[in-house]
C-alpha cells in the first residue's frame, strides 16, 4: 500500500464523492425525483420506528380501515401511548419488567 495514498486516503474519497455528487446534482435535485426521495425518507423513518419498537401508525390506519370498517382508529397520540404501554406495561402495581 502506497503511504502517501494511505495519509491522504480520506481527502481522495471526500474527493471522489465530492465529484461523484456534482455530476449527479441535476439528477438529485430534480423535481421528478422528489417525490422517490419523499419515499426513501418515509421508508426509512418507519424502519427507525420499527427497530425501536414503534409500530407505523400510517400501516396501522390501513390495516382498521381494510379490515374494521366498523370501529374508529385510534389517534396518533393515543396509537403511540398503547404502543409504549404494551410494551413496557407499567399499569397495576409498577414496572413488570426493565425497558432496557
């Protein structure tokens, strides 16, 4: 491995993607990629969400609409509340296990 390459390493990779996203930018910052970034950043919000344990409420609203046409879904508010207590239920007599 060449030293110098190895020293300035991090300065030819900053380089390079500086480079590779100036020749991208029309194509990044286009209005017809908008809306597949708007997907990207709501995906990825709800893997977040799910990987803490936080169901999506969105799917959560699809799902009573699908099949419970009869009962009302809960608020935002109040979905995330039910989340969190069933999870760490805290209700008659304390914490029952470590929210760790």
């Amino acid at each position: 491995m060449n030293l110098k390459f190895a020293k300035d390493g991090k300065t030819v990779i900053f380089k390079i993607i500086k480079m590779t996203i100036m020749s991208q930018k029309e194509l990044i910052f286009s209005p017809k990629n908008w809306s597949r970034i708007a997907t990207l950043w709501q995906r990825l919000q709800q893997s977040f969400r799910l990987m803490v344990g936080v169901p999506d409420y969105a799917t959560y609203v699809e799902h009573m609409k699908k099949n419970h046409p009869d009962l009302e879904a809960m608020d935002e508010k109040t979905f995330h509340r039910y989340c969190v207590d069933a999870r760490y239920p805290s209700a008659s007599g304390g914490l029952k296990k470590c929210p760790c």
